[in-house]
C-alpha cells in the first residue's frame, strides 16, 4: 500500500478528515523530512451501529422526499459550503 506524504500543518489542518475518511497510510513530513506516520486503524460497528446508520438514513431520505429536495441539490449545496469554508 502506498503511502501518502503530507506536511504537518496540512495534517493537523485536515486531521479529522484523516482520522475518518482515511484508508491510505500517512506520512507527517516537516521541511520535508518525515516526522511521524500515521496508520489508520478501521473500528468495526456493531449490530446496533448498523441499525442506528440505516435508520437514519431511512429517516433522510424521508425528508428530503417531503420537502421535494433532491440529493442532486444537498450535495451541491454542501459543495458550496465546503468551497466557502476553505476561502
């Protein structure tokens, strides 16, 4: 697996990012020597996580149906939002 190399100001500023969405190793570089890795470590849900995820997800797209908005529109909405917050 490759490993993705990233300075340590991007790490700390993307860390949540890294810490849930991140499937890829990381190497922490300073100046362009490699200070720390970070290896991410995957929790396994449970049943009752499962349960709870599709229920809610059940429940989304629910009201999106009611108020006639498309998942189309919520995403570019939150493309919009994440442009915004990253000026």
């Amino acid at each position: 697996m490759e490993t993705l190399r990233v300075g340590i100001r991007e790490f700390r500023d993307k860390l949540a990012s890294f810490l849930l969405e991140s499937d890829t190793p990381v190497a922490i570089t300073r100046h362009g020597d490699t200070v720390g890795y970070y290896i991410p470590a995957r929790r396994k849900r449970n049943e009752t996580d499962r349960a709870a995820l599709k229920e809610a997800s059940i429940r989304w797209q629910k009201t999106l149906a009611d108020e006639g908005i498309s998942e189309e529109d919520t995403l570019k909405d939150f493309q919009q939002w994440r442009k915004r917050k990253h000026k």
